[in-house]
C-alpha cells in the first residue's frame, strides 16, 4: 500500500489500465495529462481519450478511477476528462507507436 503517493506512483497504477480499442495502457499511450498530489490523499488526474466526449471516454476515466481507488486504498480521487489539448498520435511514447506500427 503506498500512504503517501507521488505522481510518479500514480502513473505506475495507471500503466494497468488499458484503452480497449488500442490495446496499450493509458499513459504510454500520453491519454495522462497531467497528475495533481493534495493533502489528505487527494489525487488528482487530468486525462483525455482519443475519442473524448465518447461513452468510451467515461468508461475509461472510470477504470483509471478504480485502479487509483484499489492502488491507494483511503486516498479521494477524481478523474477529470479534458479535450484540449486534444490527443493525437505523437503523444505515444516511441515503443507503443512500433508497436502498433505507426510512424515515428
């Protein structure tokens, strides 16, 4: 259990959840904006979804939500969907774009 989490250890959590239609995890895939620590346990995280505004948007801040909930246990989170800057390719990091065999 971590007590007092860095976004470094967020993002760790966050590398279990994967974006269904891609099939890579959301921070590789650079879906993670932006993570925020607060006092207490709060945690923070601003992510967006190649397809936002989508049901499939919503799911997925629901499974980035829940693994944060089941990683840091008593901590509150709240997941916040943004659509700007809206995400496109070049965000993946190099490994996930030869994955999927995209130029680099």
């Amino acid at each position: 259990m971590i007590i007092s989490p860095s976004a470094d250890d967020v993002r760790r959590l966050l590398r279990q959840v994967q974006e269904p239609s891609l099939g890579e995890d959301v921070v590789e895939l650079g879906l993670v904006y932006e993570v925020w620590i607060g006092e207490g346990g709060y945690v923070h995280v601003n992510m967006t979804s190649p397809q936002p505004g989508s049901a499939g948007a919503d799911h997925l801040a629901l499974q980035v939500r829940d693994a944060l909930l089941a990683g840091l246990p008593g901590s509150r989170v709240e997941v916040s969907v943004v659509a700007d800057p809206r995400w496109e390719p070049a965000m993946m990091t190099d490994a996930v774009r030869r994955r999927l065999a995209l130029p680099e």
